[in-house]
C-alpha cells in the first residue's frame, strides 16, 4: 500500500486525498456535461457542486462524530480537525441536503440536478475507494484464502494480522461495483428516462452494493444482526425501488410488477443475513467463554461477576498491543483494590511466542490463549489490539479499538475517567 505519495519537507501529499479529489473532479465533470446536454448552465452547476462538495464533508464529520460521542467529548477539537474517519453515508446526506437548499434559491428542481449527478456520484465513490486501498485506511474484509487476497501491511491505519495472512479487499469490491453502476448509468441517459429514474437507479444500485460488501467486512452490529451501513443501504435500495415502481404503475404492469419484486426481496435479505454476523453491542451480556491461561489453568469470563472486567484482545507480533502493555499493568495495579479485572487474551497461533514474550516482559494481568482467535472473531473484532469494557453485570459498556490512550507512558486521564466511571456504578 502506499498511503504517503510523497513527502518534501513539512508538507505530505497522501494517496486517499489525491484520489478523492481526482472522484471530485471527474464526477464533477460528468455531473456538469449531463446539466449541459439537458440545456443548463455548466457553470452554475460547477459552483453548487463547490459547495455541495463541502457540504458533504461537513456531514460526514458529523456522522463519524455521531458513532463515537465518547471520543468527542473528551476531545472535541480533535475529533473535529481529524483527518480520517470520514463516513461516505453522511457525506451524501449532507450533500444532498446542500443541494436541495441550493437548487430552491437558483430555481433548479432538486430531482433534475439529482438525475444530473447520479453516475458522477457513482464514478466519484468509485475513485474514493480505490483511493481506501491504495491507502489502506482499515475498512479492508475478513481473512481469505482466495487468490486474490491482500495483505496491507504497509496500510495507513496498523496492519492487525500476523504473516501469510490476507483478507478480502472489500475497496475493490465496492470500486468494481460503482464503475460498473456508472457505465450503466451513462448509457442509461440516452434513453431519456423519465425524470429521477437515474437517482433512483442509482439509490439501488449504491444501496445494493453496499449491503452485501458489508458481509465481508468486520463492523459493529447496529440491529438484527445488521450493520449501519447496511441499515442506510437497504433504506436507499427501497426508496429507489418504490420511486421507480411509482412511475411504472403508470405504464407498464409488468415493469411494475418487476420493480415491487425487487423492493420485496430486499425487505427480506435481513432474514437471512442476519444469524452470521458476529459481533456485540454496547449493552449486550458479553459472550461467555473459557480459556486456558499460560499457567495451564482454565479461565471461564462468568466466574468474574460481580467485577468490572477489561477483555483486551492482543498478539505478541503487534507492535500497538505490545507498546499499550505498560498502560494494562498500570490498570491492572491501581485499580485491582476497586474491583477490576485485566484480562489478556493473546490472538498467537504460537504459544511459545506468548510464553517467550511473557518470559522477557512479565505481564500483572492474567494472559488466556485464543491461539484460534474464535473469541476475537465472537467479539467481532477488527484487528489487533481491542479493549472491550465488562460491568459488574458481565454487560458490554464500552470498547475501544487500537491501543488504550496514554499520556507520558501513563493512563491518559480520559481513560481513567471512564474507568472510574464504570468501577463506581
């Protein structure tokens, strides 16, 4: 992967940001030159797009903000000045609605411009995720032997999975997915369609791709077994088949009876998708298991009720884990009289590793070994390393991704707040 394009001095060109602005641009163009053969003014469309483009960056902040308040309000400048974790969903909420306000003051019918933009929207997102692999931002899939396979170990955000080890490049998948929804819509114009049959093609289209890409990758359950993205892509997916069955039923029956077919069967995906995603909520009674520890004794979660529990999921070949280590000790001491409990659950499918690992860098914590990494993939984790929080209940209260924050190699105060939170309800 090749996250930096290249660097001179203090300033860094990054592949994501150039191929997002390349998406941009030529979605733009093609958005202005379906305006133009309608009759419109390019011009005119080329400065709403400015804006809409804004718009659309300013929402989806917002959305990423929505998914995790915690991190906001412990550092709201932060959160608001990052430069990752921008959420394509609420990008095109808010750029939809930037138009819809725009169009009313210029007199332009939101629904035309919506048909204008709808293959440069495909073509755009198209762009943007060659762009996420390229840079390797983290939203890569599940392991796969597949031939095709990828290991990002040069990614952006920290390569979870030891050696020989590849997943699913979901990027790519959704990429092929959009180029192809543009080149369908781009021939689809010529036939002069009724007008918002291109957007709802679009809805579909996007809708559908997302959905079924999302089985493949590792997110969090939102409900029904269902991630957000899915949620929103099934909502646009329906939406669309209902807008372009409403102008069928005008017409032809059978197109009708077609395009009813459709909206049905993706109400009923759920029902089927929804037993094999993995993962747990906030909320949630945490899965159960048992483990052996490197002392060769068993370890069952259930028999720490009654105490607030820190699950940290771990491998000794991942550098984050193994530099937030001093971080879990120091909890582990100051906080053990208050009730809590440190669990380390080593990922190794070695555990020689973890026995030499422990032998050179004792641990205050009890190590249990998920050398198959079955209760990783039962938490639904991401990758290495991930904190799940457990209260005295044995209920999911938090879960942090990545390395537990720091502050001069202590507990960042952030993090002990919410500890002493959870330890004094």
């Amino acid at each position: 992967m090749f996250p930096v394009l290249f660097q001179y001095g203090p300033f860094t060109i990054y592949s994501f940001g150039v191929l997002m602005a390349l998406g941009f641009y030529f979605g733009s163009m093609v958005a202005v030159k379906e305006f133009e053969r309608r009759g419109g003014d390019g011009e005119t469309l080329w400065n709403m797009l400015v804006w809409v483009f804004l718009g659309g960056l300013v929402s989806s902040r917002v959305l990423s903000i929505f998914n995790n308040p915690q991190a906001f309000f412990e550092s709201p400048m932060s959160e608001i000045l990052a430069g990752a974790g921008f959420v394509w969903y609420g990008g095109f909420l808010g750029g939809a609605a930037t138009a819809w306000l725009l169009g009313r003051r210029k007199n332009l019918a939101f629904v035309t411009l919506a048909d204008c933009c709808a293959p440069g929207l495909a073509l755009g997102q198209a762009f943007g995720r060659v762009g996420c692999h390229v840079a390797g931002d983290g939203d890569w899939g599940t392991v796969t032997d597949l031939p095709w396979g990828v290991a990002y170990t040069r990614a952006i955000v920290a390569w979870p999975h030891p050696e020989g080890v590849t997943v699913h490049p979901t990027p790519l998948y959704e990429a092929a997915a959009y180029f192809a929804l543009f080149a369908f819509l781009w021939r689809y114009r010529h036939r002069n369609p009724r007008t918002g049959s291109m957007f709802a093609v679009y809805l579909v289209g996007n809708g559908f791709a997302r959905f079924w890409v999302e089985f493949l990758r590792v997110e969090p359950v939102l409900a029904l077994g269902l991630t957000q993205a899915q949620w929103i892509g099934l909502a646009l997916t329906v939406a669309g088949s209902v807008w372009l069955l409403r102008q069928r039923l005008s017409g032809n029956a059978g197109a009708a009876a077609t395009a009813a077919g459709l909206a049905v069967a993706m109400l009923l995906v759920p029902v089927s998708g929804c037993e094999s995603k993995n993962g747990v909520a906030t909320g949630d009674l945490a899965p159960e298991f048992v483990l052996q520890g490197v002392d060769g004794q068993s370890h069952k979660l259930s028999n720490y009720r009654g105490r607030v529990v820190l699950v940290n999921l771990w491998a000794t070949w991942c550098p984050p884990c193994v530099e937030e280590m001093p971080v879990l000790n120091q909890l582990a001491q100051d906080y053990a009289d208050k009730g809590l409990v440190v669990l380390g659950l080593a990922g190794d499918d070695d555990t020689r590793r973890v026995s030499d690992f422990l032998a050179k860098s004792p641990l205050k914590f009890e190590v249990l070994l998920d050398s198959d990494g079955a209760i990783g993939t039962r938490y639904g984790i991401t990758g290495y390393p991930e904190t799940f929080f457990i209260d005295r209940e044995g209920r999911v209260r938090d879960k942090m991704i990545g390395p537990l924050p720091a502050q001069g190699g202590r507990v960042a105060p952030q993090l002990a707040r919410r500890l002493e939170s959870l330890l004094g309800g």
